[in-house]
C-alpha cells in the first residue's frame, strides 16, 4: 500500500483540489491538520482520506504524527507532500523510482516561490552540501517519497520547517540511497518563512551536528568545524529568544 501524508495548517483554498488531484496515484492519503478552519472538515469529506487532528502546531509535529499513525498497516511507500500549491502530479515520479529500487525520492525545485524562500534554501543547501559533501540543489521542498521500512530508521525531532532538514540529515546518517527529481511550483507574492523559522532550522542543523560530533571531527578541520558549530548554536538561540 502506498500512503500520502499532507501535513496542513490553514489550506481551506487548495486542499480539496490537491486531495482529489492525488487519490489517483496513492492509496491511501492521510492529513495532518492543525488548522483553525475548514481545512480538516473539507478533507473528510473526500473518500479514502484520514484526518489527524494534531493540537500542536508545527510541520514537523504534524509528519511524526501521521508517521505514527501508519503503524502496521502493510504499508510499501510513504510520500510526503505540502497542499499549498503543490503539483500532486509529480508522486507518479516518487513512486517510479521508489519501484525503481532508490530507498529515497526528493523534490528539487528548479524556482523557488519567493525571494525568502530562495535565499532561505540557498543558504541551508550549501551549509548541508559543505558538511556533507553532498551537491544538493534544494533540501527544503517538502517533497519527497521514501520506502516504509526505511522510514522507520528516521528519527523525526523537528517540530516546525526544520523538519526538511531533519530528514535529509537522517537520510544522508543512514546512507540511503537517493534519486533526485525536478519539479515544478508557482511563484507566490508572500511567503510563510519569516526570519525566526530561518533561525530555527539553523538552530536545529547546527545542534543535529554537536550531538553527533563525530561525523564532524571525522572531516579535515573537524575541531574548527564543530568550534564554530558551538558559537553559531549560542549565538542563534541567544536570537530566538529576543
């Protein structure tokens, strides 16, 4: 069985169209919602989708608790995918090349849907292609498919956006290995990110690496690495708290 997790806040707009755009290429679609409106009752009323009502707010809260919900259910593949504006076309590429045989399928934008969001991504794709040696061009689309099993191997800690980058860092800890398609999503005026979750998912990348130090002081100049990690997590959680 292949299942679609949509993590949703306030989509009442789009999600109808998204949800009856993707029932034809998954089994089963289950929405997790925090929203304050219609969005979990517009959800329900479209066969062969499960609501989780999630009380906490942030992305990442509404992916574990959907992950959660899975359990047993002889499930195959799981995709994950936002609802605001997404082209729910493109699972059909997930899925080709889960079956394929790559333990990891992700989205890579070819433009970004504001200048916030490009130069946010920009930034957070060279931090992780440095410390990895990895040459992503974006790691914060959202969109991704991965194998169940494999998934039961990532640890999600993030609670909002940083979620994005608790997988791939997961992913890449776990040697998984990953197919790397491009998709297409509209441009927008306005976007979500604001500067406190750019310091969160800064936050969370630098105190993924101190915890795990040696994958870290394993690098050429991995003691000056991992100092700077320290001074830029004191300095980064120093900002949120203002």
């Amino acid at each position: 069985m292949n299942v679609l997790i949509i993590p949703t806040r306030n989509e009442e707009r789009n999600i109808k169209r998204v949800l009856l755009l993707s029932k034809r290429y998954v089994d089963k679609i289950i929405v997790a919602d925090s929203s304050t409106d219609k969005t979990a009752e517009i959800a329900e009323s479209v066969e062969g989708v499960e609501v989780v009502r999630v009380d906490e707010i942030g992305k990442g809260v509404a992916i574990k608790k959907a992950v959660e919900k899975l359990g047993q259910r002889g499930v195959n593949l799981v995709l994950i995918m936002d609802a605001n504006e997404r082209n729910p076309q493109d699972l059909e590429k997930l899925i080709k090349y889960l079956e394929f045989g790559y333990d990891v399928v992700i989205g890579e934008r070819r433009k970004m849907r504001s200048l916030e969001r490009k130069l946010l991504n920009g930034f957070g794709t060279f931090c992780f292609n440095f410390m990895t040696g990895l040459r992503f061009r974006d790691i914060f689309s959202g969109f991704l498919g991965i194998k169940y099993e494999k998934l039961r191997t990532i640890k999600i800690e993030a609670v909002g956006f940083e979620v994005e980058i608790n997988f791939i860092l997961e992913i890449w800890k776990n040697k998984l290995s990953i197919k790397r398609i491009p998709i297409e999503v509209p441009t927008i005026s306005k976007s979500r990110c604001r500067i406190k979750d750019f310091i969160s998912i800064s936050l969370f990348f630098d105190r993924w690496f101190i915890e795990r130090k040696e994958l870290v002081l394993s690098k050429k100049f991995g003691y000056l690495y991992f100092l700077f990690l320290c001074i830029a997590f004191i300095f980064q959680s120093f900002l949120l708290k203002l």
